[in-house]
C-alpha cells in the first residue's frame, strides 16, 4: 500500500515573519487565506498581501 505524505504550509511560509504581515493575515478573508496556503505563492510586501486578499477572497 502506497504512504501519501502531506505537507501542510503555514501562514509564515506565505508571508514570513514579518508582524504586520502576519497581523493583515489574521484580517484576510478565510478563502484568500486558503488559496495562498494552498499555492506555492510567497508574499514580501502588504501592498500585495492586500491585492492578493481582494483578488483571491471573491467568490
């Protein structure tokens, strides 16, 4: 029987340690939050933590 590992991302391998990032990332919608974590998308600044949050929390 084959083993499937899974890796699960954290906030911070999104958006780093960075506390203002980290705060707006408490803040965003639980959609955009879901589409980052399951991307491979890194994010070094607000403004596109920001965009990124508009674009990817519609529906």
């Amino acid at each position: 029987m084959e083993q499937f590992e899974q890796y699960y991302r954290l906030p911070q391998d999104v958006v780093g340690h960075d506390a203002a990032l980290l705060s707006y990332w408490d803040r965003m919608p639980a959609r955009a939050r879901l589409r980052l974590l399951e991307s491979e998308i890194t994010v070094s600044t607000l403004g596109e933590l920001k965009m990124l949050a508009e674009e990817l929390g519609q529906d």
